[in-house]
DNA sequence: GCTTCTATATTCCATAGTGGAATATTAGTA
DNA sequence: TACTAATATTCCACTATGGAATATAGAAGC
C-alpha cells in the first residue's frame, strides 16, 4: 500500500467538520483549533487526493464531486474509529465487573430497577449495563464484547449459555379513549376488526406474536404502523384510534395505572419465555453469580 | 469528536503490516521505512488507543485481544481507503475517454476484440474499462462512476438507458471425454440423468437458465459443482464427467475448435439478450457514439 | 464605484513529530 | 557462556503543525 501517500485521519476529520458545520472557522471552533489550520488540513488532503475536494461558491465552500466521495470515506472511517474506541473499552474486563447487555424493552421497563437493587446488595459490584438489538448482542457476547444479556429470544450458538429467566406473555391492549375499553372479553374473530400499531416485524415480539397468530390461523392483521419503541406505542394508544400487542412484563405500570386496557381474547394466550444468557467465562465470576442471584430471588 | 486523539493512518498501516508480514523488520521493509520507525509507530499506536496492542511472545510479537479489534480496523480503513482511490480515478472524466463496465463472461469473451477493433477506428479515443458484477455495474453507472456497461441483463434503473445489444443463447455443452460427445439430439428427459458444472446461482446466465428450465418443468438438476469462471468450467468438462449450461459467446471459440460439444436438446431453447447499458450523461458524449455504433456494426 | 462586513487564504515562527544510523536489549540456541 | 536473530532506544537532522497576525475575496449597503 502507499505508505507514504495515506492520508492523515485529522485531515479527514476537518474535512468532515467544515461540510457538517458549514463552514472553516466553525470547523476549527469544533475541532479546538483555529481557522487557519483547518484552511491548511483541506489543502493538504486536496494534494494528497490530487484532487480539488471543496470550491468556493460564492462565500461559501461547496464538495466537489470527488469531495463527496471523500467526505463519504471520512464518515465511514472516522464512525468506525468511534465504535471502535466503545470496544475497546468493552474489553477492559475486570474483576468486579460485569458487562451486561440487554434488548430495549427489558432495558427500558425491567433493567432500571434490577440495577438500583442490585447497587444496593452489593455496592461493590459494578454493572456496567448497553442496550441493543438481539442480533448484536449475541454478536457481541460470542465475540467477548460483553459478559452476559437479557434477552426475549434465545440465541443459539455454542460459546453462549442460556437459562430461563422469566415467563412472559404478549397481551392485546388498547387506551382509555379506545371503544373496546373495559369491554371483557372478545371473540376471536373480532381481532381481524382491529387496527394495530405494532413494534417492527424484526423484534423478537413480533416474531413470537406473528408465529402464535399464524398457529390460530390468523395471518395478517391490519397494522397501521409499526413503531420502534413500546413507549411510543403506549402514548399513541392514548388517542383511541389502535390497539396493540405488547409484553406484558412492559405495560404492566400502564395496566395497573389505568392507562391501558388489556383485551382477552377468547381462547388466545401467548406465551414467552425471557432469557439469561452468558458466555462461558463468566461461569466463574462472581459479580455475574450476585446478578443470576438477585435475578431469581426477584421473581422466585 | 475527538480530534486531537485520532490514530495516524500511518500508524495502522504499519500494524496491519506487522501482523501480516510477520515482524517489525519485515514491515519496515515492506513500507520502505526503517524498522526503528514501525517499532515507534507501534508504541504510538498503543498510546493513543491506552492498551498495549502486541506483545512478545518469545522472540516473535503477537496480537492481543484489543489488538486484534485494531487490527480489523487498520484493514477496513485502508481497504475503503484503496477503493477510494479506485473510484476518484474513475471520476476522472474526460471528453475522449469513456468509462466502461462489462461482466465477467463478456470482458473475457468479447470485450478483447471489442477493444482492439475500437483502438484501431478511433486513434484518439481512450475506453477505460473494467469487469464487475452485474450488481455492481449498475451501482456504478447509477452513481456516475461509469459510463456505459455491457450486460447480461437489463437494469431497471430510471438514471440508466438500455438498449439491445446482441441476441445470445444459453447452450448445453460437453468435453471430448464425455460419453454424449456428437451424440446428436437428446430428448428433455434425459437433462435429469446429466452431471452438472455451472456458474454460481446469482449469475446472470444461471437467472435465465434457471427460469427457463422452470417453464419447461424442471426444478432442479444434479449440480456437482458452482463455479465463478467460464474458462474453469471448460477446463473441467474436459475430463468428461460432467457437462454444463454455458452462453453461446463464450464458447464459440471452443465449438468451432472442437474442444466442446454442444449437445442439442429436442424443444429446448434458451434465447436471451445482452444489453447496452448507459447513463443520460454520455447521451453527447463523442466516444460513446463511436463505440456503439462499433458495437452494432460487429453484429449488424 | 467605494466602504464595510464576513469568511477564507497566507505568512511567519516556535514547537512537536518523523525517520535513519548506530547501539542496546531481549529471548532463543548451540 | 557466547552467539544469533529479533525488537527497543537514543540521538539528530529535517519536516510538518498550529497559532497570531495579516492579506484577500465576495456580498451587501450606500
């Protein structure tokens, strides 16, 4: 490779400042340094290319076509550097630490309240705890990026352990301004009358519901839209116009609080399991002994 | 971003050269730099990322954990990095150049003549041209990396014009060894008793062969083997245990020399198209119009 | 056209970083 | 213990970097 012609990664990094804050001197205020050395960096990069990579239009500096290219290369490049430097910091292991990893809907309705007990039983411990899609976690565990997940879907590789955590149960919910609240229970057939706002079709959710409706013949549903977030969900069911499936684990406030309904549906029940899982060097960790612990006696 | 904290490229380059050429002296060689200067490329590296990245063991270095993360980066970065080369020269245009993409059994096949015949008629004119995949190819031309391309199959794209170019066939074929050698015409049944070399399954002639067979009511034939390159497969049906589908332009050479058989199959016919493929920017574009006009009158 | 305003480009200089030659250190080996 | 084949250190000439001050270019007002 040309060794000597590789471009310097802070040249890149003004280059990405001066097109994402529109202009030298605001680059420079971003980056701590000043206007003429940000002014210096696109030159060099400019050489470097070959190329004119920015042109004044007017008073302002516009990309070239070759300057997108290398803009483009400058996000890719400078992106990655930062998840990069979040891995490497996933290695630092240690002792009393555990590096949990959970999916967004346990990390938004049941992780907040293990970890404030957990801190309490045994402050010495720490937990240093991410939330993610099902999919990078178990990347992530089987890679050694982190030491142990909850999950609602259990991965299925050999470097990782699964036990069972909690039963779960997806249940059919609507707000207050909704027809069908406090109705009782419904016939089965009426589900097809309903309208939806569902998680996306790729979360673990979704994959047990659309599975459990399809065993009851039930294929499509009218969904309205699919969201990413339960909370969203929640709050959009307040207008009274759709209904949802969620875990019952994440509206359980919401039901006891009167802020959702849940509607029973004559002869639908959906169960699901939650998942603990670990890779095999946390077998011997003590932190990750404490946190297995505590998970159990919660629910025991 | 943390600007004044960003790892010199010089730096990975220098890892990854380690890693891969196996020590600090060898690398050094490599990048034309002395080994003191890879050696204090590594600390730097180590400094910047806070973690020691190699260590010895005994008297050669090894990877540690972080290191390896880095190491992934120091490739993907300067992979991208070489790409980014590629593509800038591609943007290179100029009035007498035209930049042209084909697949690969058309650049192995066709284009040589193509080009020579071009370079003959038109001194002037420069065709800067390369092989891809058919995916790639319409990317490229959809992103102005390339100008015209020739084809197996029509992209469907509103940027991209095509046109027909040539009418093509896709053909059963056998080696000298082979038993069905001059063997005449076969009927459809007997498809099902043959061994099969063909290109991989994503290719454009497998699309079209696959869909042809479809329609006469064959699903699936006995593949001993995918291959990503027509000359491996003639080279392989010269051992006679096996025949293949192959487009008729490429082995056109090898029928007329007798160093493959085709073998006709009663009510099998497989026609298709290849196309020319071009951008709206080379509609006034002088050497494109000298080159298909070239191409039309090579078929007339 | 002339001035003013704002943003980028240039120049000059003290300082930090780079690579090479020579040399020291380390781990394996006879 | 001496030898060998690696990597690490040291020292030095040289280049590149960023800041302060200053020049220049384009837009807008008069």
């Amino acid at each position: 490779m040309e060794y000597r012609s590789l471009p310097d990664l802070r040249n890149l990094a003004a280059l990405r400042a001066v097109v994402e804050h529109g202009g030298v001197a605001e680059a420079g205020r971003q980056l701590n340094i000043g206007q003429p050395a940000v002014t210096k960096r696109l030159r060099a990069l400019d050489t470097c290319y070959g190329l004119q990579l920015m042109q004044r239009e007017g008073r302002r500096l516009e990309l070239t076509v070759a300057g997108v290219r290398v803009y483009e290369y400058a996000r890719l490049v400078l992106d990655h550097q930062h998840s990069l430097l979040d891995d490497l910091d996933s290695l630092q292991v240690s002792e009393n630490n555990l590096r949990l990893e959970v999916t967004g809907s346990i990390g938004e309705h049941l992780l907040p309240e293990l970890l404030l007990n957990f801190a309490e039983a045994y402050p010495d411990y720490r937990i240093q705890s991410r939330m993610g899609y099902t999919r990078r976690i178990q990347t992530r565990l089987a890679t050694g990026l982190s030491d142990m997940a909850l999950l609602e879907q259990a991965p299925d590789h050999p470097d990782i352990l699964v036990q069972k955590w909690l039963d779960d149960e997806v249940v059919l919910v609507c707000g207050k301004a909704h027809p069908l609240w406090g109705c009782g229970m419904i016939p089965l057939a009426e589900l097809k009358q309903l309208n939806y706002v569902l998680r996306e079709s790729r979360s673990s959710m979704r994959v047990t519901l659309d599975k459990a409706l399809q065993d009851i013949g039930i294929e499509t549903l009218p969904i309205a839209m699919e969201v990413g977030s339960t909370d969203t969900i929640v709050e959009m069911l307040q207008r009274g116009q759709h209904v949802s499936f969620l875990p019952r684990f994440s509206v359980e406030e919401a039901l006891s609080t009167e802020g959702l309904y849940r509607i029973k549906v004559q002869g639908l029940r959906i169960h699901r399991t939650l998942w603990i899982a670990r890779t095999r060097t946390t077998l011997n960790n003590v932190v990750s002994e404490a946190f297995i612990q505590l998970l159990r006696n919660k629910v025991g």
